[in-house]
C-alpha cells in the first residue's frame, strides 16, 4: 500500500499571533512556524502502517514557499520515505489545495490519502472532503481510529452524538482528529537520516490548474479583550444584570 499524506507549514500553536497593521492578515515574518499539529497526527498514523507492514511507501506533500521544505523535513524525520513539495507563493485556498493534491493523487495511485481534519490557521476543515469528492473516492472525516481490513478500511469517527464506526473501500481518504494517537517524538538520527531523503519540487505553473481563491478576506482583527468580572450580592442582583447588561459575561 503506497500511502499520501498532507502537510501544512503554519504558525506554531505556542506563538503569539500578532495581527498586520493593516489588518490585512496575520503577521509571519520573523515568526516561529512548525506543522500543523493535525498533520504530525496523520504522518504518525502513516508510519504506524508502515510499521506494522500495511504500508510500503509513505509519501509526505505540502504546497506552498520553498520554507515549507522544513516542514518535508519533519515528515521524513518521523518516517515518510520521500516528499514532494508544489512550490507556490499564491495563497492556496481548499479548492485549490484539494485540486493539487488530486493532480498528484493521479501521478503517485497512493491507495489511502490521510490530511488533518483541519488547520489551527484557517479552521476550514474543507481539503479533505474537497479531495474525496473531487476523486470520487469513500471519506473517513474525524478519525479517532483506524483499522485497515484487507481492501477495506474502518474508520471511528467523533461526531456530535459520539462515536461512529464506518467501513470503507479502498482507495479512501481519511482526516484525523487528536485522539488518533499522539505522534512520536523525533530522535536526532531520524533528524540526520530525513536529510537524504528526496524532496521533489513542482511548480504550482506545471500542474496546470486553476487555482483562482473563491474568497476574499476583507479585514483582520483581534478578538475583543476580555473584560473584567464583577461580584454580585445576591440572585436578584445576577438576574438584573443579565436582563440589562447583555455583555456583562
């Protein structure tokens, strides 16, 4: 089984994010940037095929900058065989990422495609299910976890109501929630093994694709403070001012 799996590079979870004074979007020069965390859990997944001899080929994608090539890095650090990087400086909106991964989905016939369910810079939770439809192929979203049977694979899904389990047919596309597993940590050797792993380079122009953004962002801004709590004396008190002060919590 050849396996395909998604990368972002993004703004690292422990930053600050600071807004552009334009407001024109978020502020990433000289700012620490790292995988996206749903997407260390999908390489994880990957390599724990691998491991357990379900998986031959583990190939790590991400589009966007020649900097997303570190992010590769981490990928085959924690065990992808080799990567491929679509290099653009367009933002890349999840039709279009969903067209590139298809584009390449075509060349490489992986038999499984695992992304995050999302991510933590836009939320959109959108590629993914964009990818399934424009492939045609079944969709496992939110797996918490995974069982691969013969041509056939079973997907725990977290879902309002708890949990859902569904079987699919390969070839699949899958998106991962946290409680899938939690990812390994990446040992010095693996760090200098990764760096003679191949990274192919494509550019964006090469595939050909329209990759138009269907959306414009308007404006940028941080959420209000929040403002400081009050005591009350009594229930009458609290009731009164939740009647009168609708933004008093």
């Amino acid at each position: 089984m050849k396996i395909l799996v998604a990368v972002k590079r993004v703004i690292d979870f422990s930053t600050r994010i600071r807004i552009k004074a334009d407001e024109s979007g978020v502020e990433t020069a000289h700012v620490k940037m790292s995988m996206n965390p749903f997407d260390e859990i999908a390489v994880e997944e990957a390599v724990r095929l691998k491991e357990n001899n379900i998986a031959k080929e583990i190939i790590a994608v991400s589009i966007g900058p020649a900097a997303c090539q570190e992010t590769l890095r981490t990928a085959l650090a924690m065990g992808a065989d080799r990567a491929i990087l679509v290099e653009t400086e367009k933002e890349i909106q999840p039709l279009a990422a969903a067209k590139i991964l298809k584009a390449l989905t075509e060349k490489e016939s992986p038999q499984l495609i695992i992304l995050g369910k999302q991510a933590i810079d836009t939320d959109n939770n959108q590629v993914g299910q964009m990818l399934a439809g424009l492939l045609n192929w079944p969709q496992g979203t939110f797996a918490s976890k995974l069982l691969i049977e013969n041509e056939n694979i079973k997907i725990t899904r977290e879902i309002d109501g708890g949990l859902e389990t569904v079987r699919l047919k390969l070839p699949a596309v899958v998106t991962t929630d946290l409680r899938l597993n939690e990812p390994r940590y990446i040992s010095l050797p693996n760090i200098v093994q990764a760096k003679r792993k191949p990274i192919t380079v494509v550019k964006l122009d090469e595939l050909n694709l329209d990759v138009t953004p269907r959306m414009e962002t308007l404006k940028i801004s941080a959420p209000e403070k929040r403002r400081a709590g009050m005591k009350v004396n009594s229930v009458a008190e609290l009731v009164d001012k939740l009647k009168h002060e609708a933004r008093v919590i």
